[in-house]
C-alpha cells in the first residue's frame, strides 16, 4: 500500500504468492467488471485441480504437457493489459494504483506459472526466471510511480547478496545464472548502487531443511581464504567497504575469494558445499557492509503465521 502523504511505499518483487494472486486479480474484476471476472475464473480454475499447491502443480507439468496452465495464464494477462484504459475509467474513484496492481499481479501469475514448470527441468532457467521477474517488477514500478508523481522514483531493494550482487562476478553467472543485480546494472547504470552485507560468525535464524521449523542457528567462523575470514582479520568489529571508484582496494581484492551465502537453510556439517562459492568482490559490489558478529532475527510478533499454500520461501534454492 501507498503511503500517500509521505508518498513512501513498501512493495514486494519475488513471484511466490501465485494463487495469492489469482485472487487479487479477480477481487478486482469483481469490483470493476464482473463478465471479465467470470472469464477469468474460467481460465484460472485450470488451477483447481492442485488444491493450491503450486509445487504439485510444476511436478504435473513434467510428465503430462496437457496439464499446463501457460495458454490460460498468457491470455488472461493480454485481456487485462489490452482492456486497462476501459477498465480503469471504470473505477468510481478512478484509482489508476488499482488497476496496476491487478495488472502485475495477472503478470506475476503468468511468470510463477512458468517458474513452478522449470522448477523441476533446470534450476537454472528457474533461478533466472525469478530474477528476471524482480527486475521486470522493479522497473514497472518506477515507472508507474514517475507517472503518478511526474518525477523519478528512488528505491532500496532489500534482498539477499545472492540477488543483488551481480551475478557476473560469481560462480553463478559462470554457471549460466543472472540476478537483480546484474539486471539492474545492465538497464540503470551508475544509477544503481549494490551494496552487499557480511559477517564471520554469530546467530541466524534458519532451517535444518525444508519444511523444517526454523531456529536460532550458530554460524561458523568463516572459512580460511574466504571474504568472511579475511575481514575479520582486520580486527574492527563492524566497518564499511566503498569499493566503486577505488580502483586501490579493487585491485587489492582482484583475485576470487570465497563468499558465504546463508538463506532460509544452513547446513553447518556441509557448509563449504552448501554455502560457500567463488566471488569476485569489486565487480560484485559498488559496497560491502561488514558486521563480524551477527544475531539471529527474530519476529516482532512471535504468534504462528497462517499456512502458506505457495512453496516455501526460496524454495529450491534456498536463498
């Protein structure tokens, strides 16, 4: 929601609420075009049969093509881009953040839809989908907001090193992996600044596996020859690194180092596998953040959270 007055506002960019947003679509249309609404349940009940479970659905779709929903999605999406304008000056108080927000939710069904599919081809073609849906959500975002503000929207992206690094700088874009980061820097420039968080050891709060309650974790100290080891090393307990415009300390920290990665899961008995991959910092960032001793986050409301009827959170790769 806009915060209208401070006109500051707090939005989501990751693909996991896809029946979520099935419904946000057709509340919509229920409220600003009930025939449309209609053909529209019509084409999302191509769901029904999963009982909203979203993972079941992408493990249907790789023994029997027929069971896609792709077309559905797909066409639902273009009815709503192409009928916006009539749908827009439908609404009695003409609220045009209405409309665009069923417009990315019909678009965030279409790319989950295609994301759950690949989940279980290639974790690849998955992994960039994802991304690729961040930055297409980020980028239509800003300019919704230029449009409705006649100025240049500015945001600060919250996501893990793994997104907003980028990618081209680390095994994962060796392996055929692009991220936010790297997609952001591809269509923004200078304009983006990454800026990427470390630690050596302390708390987290993480899972022992999927489907796991999560728990206050021990972090090992970071590995020799890794980023984390190193500055620990330097002995101050939480410092900055500019790394844009210092061609000094890049070409001090030029060579690969490894770099940890811990998201929703941390596998300690199998760190140096699960968590730890090559880096480059310099290219990775424009600036590090390092706090040597970390602790675990911890909810504000320690009251159980409803059943979620999406695939966990980072689901299957973990950050």
């Amino acid at each position: 929601a806009l915060a209208r007055d401070a006109q500051v506002g707090f939005y989501g960019l990751d693909l996991y609420s896809l029946f979520t947003s099935i419904q946000a679509v057709l509340a919509y249309l229920d409220r600003v075009d009930p025939t449309a609404a209609r053909r529209a349940r019509d084409r999302y009940s191509c769901f029904e049969r999963f009982a909203e479970d979203s993972q079941a659905y992408g493990y249907a779709t790789r023994f029997d093509l027929e069971t896609s929903c792709e077309q559905a999605v797909l066409a639902q999406l273009r009815e709503l881009v192409a009928k916006g304008g009539e749908v827009s000056r439908g609404l009695a108080d003409g609220d045009a953040d209405a409309f665009f927000h069923a417009e990315q939710n019909a678009r965030l069904v279409k790319n989950a839809e295609g994301y759950y599919r690949a989940m279980f081809s290639s974790r690849v073609s998955s992994w960039n989908l994802r991304d690729r849906h961040m930055a297409e959500t980020l980028d239509a975002l800003g300019a919704h907001l230029a449009r409705r503000r006649n100025r240049p929207a500015r945001f600060a992206v919250w996501a893990h090193n793994s997104h907003v690094g980028d990618a081209r700088a680390t095994e994962m874009g060796a392996a055929g992996e692009l991220n936010l980061g790297q997609l952001a820097r591809e269509r923004h420039g200078a304009a983006a600044a990454l800026v990427g968080f470390s630690t050596h050891h302390g708390t987290v709060t993480a899972a022992n596996d999927w489907d796991e309650p999560a728990q206050t974790r021990q972090i090992r100290p970071g590995l020799e020859g890794s980023y984390e080891a190193l500055f620990h090393d330097v002995g101050h307990g939480r410092f900055r690194l500019v790394l844009r415009g210092n061609d000094e300390l890049a070409k001090a920290l030029a060579a690969p180092r490894l770099q940890r990665a811990i998201g929703v899961i941390y596998r300690p008995e199998t760190e140096r596998h699960s968590h730890y991959f090559h880096a480059r910092l310099p290219r990775q960032f424009d600036a590090v953040i390092h706090l040597d001793a970390t602790r675990a986050l911890v909810p504000l409301e320690r009251r159980a959270a409803p059943a979620e009827a999406d695939a966990p959170e980072t689901y299957p790769s973990g950050v």
